[in-house]
C-alpha cells in the first residue's frame, strides 16, 4: 500500500519521540487493530426501525432534527454503515435493536427468531463485522404507559419476558454464526414521572422478570448478557426502575455485564471513574460512549476530557480485554453517516492517545510519591504528535487521513441521499 511520503516523515519523527520513553508506536497500532467499536444502527434512521414504523417513539427517546435521507428500509440502512465504515479504521461490529428486524412478515416482539435477522448475519458475514444485539422496550403499544418487564400487569410484563428471552435466542445465534460473542443488553424505560408511593414493588418484579428472561443457559461463547441502567428519562423523571445501584447488585449477583453508558447519570458523574471499581467484581463490562449535555442527551462522541479519561482508564487498567465498546448517540440535525464517522474514529483516537502515554512511568513515579514528574509528564505528552500515528494508522488501513473522509461522505450524500426524499422522520 503507498503512503504519502509526508505521513511516513511525519509518523518516523512520532515514532521516534515515543521510543525516547519506551514507547514502540508500531506495537501500539497492533494492538490498536485488536480494538472493536459496537457503532450503533439506530444513528442511521433517527431510532425508527422497521417493524413499526409509524408507532411514535416512546421511552424517553427523542431524536431531534430534520436532516434528509434518513435510512427507510434495512438496505439503505446497510448502504448507509458500509458507507460508514470504509471510513473508519479497523474491523469491528455493528449493534442492532429488535426493531431492526429484516422481514415481511408482519410478527411481534414477542415473535421475533433468529431468520428475521438472517440478511443482517450474511450481511455481517460478508463484511466482516461482529453484530450484538438489544430487546426493544419501548416505542410499542405495550410499552405506552412506561412500563415493561416490571409492569403491574402479568400479561404485559409476560409478553416483554417472552421478547426479551427471543432476544437472547437472537444474540445466540449471531455469536453462533458469525464466530464473534455477541452481546445482547437489556435496558428498560420502566419508571414514574412523579415520586412513587412504591418504589419497592416495581423492582421486586423487574428481577423477577430478569431472572425468568435469564434462566435459560447459553454458550458465553455466543452470547453475554447485559443490563443497562439510567438515572432519569423523559417521562421517569422522579424514579426509575432499573436504577444504577438496582443493576449493579443485580449483575455482580447474577454475573451479568453491567453497562456503564456515558449519559445515564448525573450530569456532574462521570464514568471514568467507575471503570476501575466495577472491574475488580465484574468479569466483564459494557461500556456505551455517548456525550450527555446537561440530563439526558446522546450527541455524538467528541474526544472531550471524559472521552479520553474513559480511554485511558481502559489502557491503564488493561480492561481492554473485559470491556465492550459501544456507541449510543442519536443526532437527527447533521448527516448521520457523518455522525458515525465522527464518533467511532474519536472513540478509536482516543484510544490510541491513551496508548501513547508514558504509562509506566507515570505509575512509577506515582509510587515513589513524585507527583511532580507525574504532572509533568501527564501534561507535555498532551502536545506530542499523537495525530501523526493516527494518520500512518488510517493510512495503513485503507482509509481517508485527517478530514479526507468529510469528501467521501458529502458525495455519498449528493449520489444517494436524494432519492429518498426531503420528509423528516424524525421530529423537531
């Protein structure tokens, strides 16, 4: 493959800044290629899927904007990520709701299989890409009044039992086919606008309804389930049911991933600071990256200060190897395509960054209680030439260097985006 002789000069000069502090760049690429991003369809078409198209969205969930070409049918959504990811360096997967179901039969949640999701696995197959998976509780008739698996009624809650245990089956079954574990996360919106007189009730029957969702065995090698919690939503403002503490017993007590997503807290709490703790009782994590602005917001992924102390609690702690990356954001006010692209290569950037650091040597010094070089040190590899490793690193892997790619995407959106028309799926 050639390489632009100004990013070879660029990345020999990087690389041999770094060897200065024991740091081998060409090893660090290596081992960044082993890391895989869970870049989420629900970025391609505002949260809509296609079971159901004209159910409102529910749950909390609101995509705002009205940007053109938003994927309708699952094709344009696949045109629209293999667009995405020849963008993006690396191999990684792709993160699919229940309602993403490619099918033309009309079935129900609590009907779903694993062959209404049998393009997606050749699709997958043929790009090779890893898919992980997540029940939809929410935008259904079923889920209208805010609750779902802890639901007063037991036939509601009996149906939400049932969808998320075919969802398993589904998770299963893309581990089974495409050779990579698949994660298959539940989150719930169950909770009340206003404060209970009951908190108690609602969670005695969420686990319960986990522990009947969950009691079925299955190979970990193809499917790892997880919960996700939330501090508030729209709608649950005043209590939510499955509630950071509720799933962080839950999980460790079941062995279940427990999913730490980066807008589903306070809004002065952030995650990165929770990496370490979680990881000495949990086998695995989930981690969702989004950016919460003030409450609950997913906008796409910037490499802010959260984003690189996230990563660089991963690097640090080597929790790479037990963590899940994945994306959650949802912006219907810029090209979506472009959405993901900025997203997945600021998470990948971030990374890298991370792994560039002078790792042993600020523990060190932190151990010999020599705060001063480990400030130092912390701050003069904030300006060391990070980017000209990123750019040998999208070079090396076949894909635009520094904002190359915004070209790629603008003329996807002159040839394709037209057809579909102008009218906004989603609401303003």
């Amino acid at each position: 493959m050639s390489i632009q002789p100004s990013i070879e000069k660029g990345y020999a000069a990087a690389k041999e800044l770094y060897a200065a502090h024991g740091i081998d760049t060409d090893q660090v690429l290596k081992r960044l290629a082993d890391v895989k991003i869970s870049m989420h369809c629900w970025q391609g078409d505002d949260v809509r899927g296609f079971l159901f198209q004209d159910q409102e969205l529910s749950g909390g969930i609101q995509a705002t904007g009205n940007y053109p070409g938003a994927a309708r049918t699952p094709a344009e959504l696949r045109s629209d990520l293999e667009k995405a990811y020849s963008l993006i360096p690396g191999k990684h997967k792709l993160n699919l709701h229940a309602i993403y179901a490619d099918t033309n039969e009309k079935v129900d949640l609590d009907q779903l299989e694993p062959k209404h999701f049998a393009t997606w696995v050749e699709w997958a197959k043929a790009n090779g890409l890893g898919l992980d998976f997540n029940p939809t509780c929410f935008s259904h008739p079923k889920s209208d009044d805010g609750f779902t698996l802890s639901h007063p009624d037991p036939a509601i809650r009996q149906f939400w039992i049932d969808h998320c245990k075919a969802s398993r089956k589904i998770g299963a079954y893309f581990g089974e086919q495409l050779g990579q574990t698949c994660v298959t996360n539940v989150w719930v919106p169950d909770g009340y606008k206003d404060a209970p007189a009951d908190r108690m009730a609602p969670r005695r029957r969420l686990k319960a309804a986990l522990d009947e969702v969950f009691a079925e065995p299955l190979n970990p090698a193809h499917n790892l389930d997880a919960v996700e919690s939330k501090l508030f939503g729209i709608g649950s403002e005043a209590y939510v049911v499955g509630s950071h503490e509720f799933y962080m017993g839950y999980g460790l007590q079941n062995n279940k991933l427990i999913c730490l997503d980066a807008g589903h807290f306070h809004p002065t709490e952030t995650i990165s600071n929770k990496l370490s703790s979680l990881a000495l009782f949990a086998d695995g994590i989930l981690l969702h990256v989004s950016r919460p602005m003030r409450w609950d917001s997913d906008h796409v992924v910037t490499m802010d200060d959260e984003l690189l102390d996230i990563a660089r609690e991963l690097v640090r702690g080597e929790l790479l190897g037990k963590t899940h990356i994945g994306l959650d954001f949802f912006d219907a006010s810029i090209n979506r395509v472009a959405a993901w692209v900025i997203g997945t290569r600021n998470t990948i950037k971030a990374v890298l960054r991370a792994m560039l650091e002078p790792i042993e040597a600020l523990k060190a010094a932190e151990l010999e209680g020599d705060y001063t070089t480990r400030l130092a040190l912390t701050e003069e590899f904030k300006s060391y030439p990070f980017g000209a490793v990123w750019d040998y690193y999208c070079a090396t892997q076949g894909v635009p260097v520094r904002e190359a790619w915004l070209a790629e995407v603008k003329r996807y959106e002159a040839d394709v985006l037209p057809a579909r028309g102008q009218e906004a799926l989603s609401k303003a």
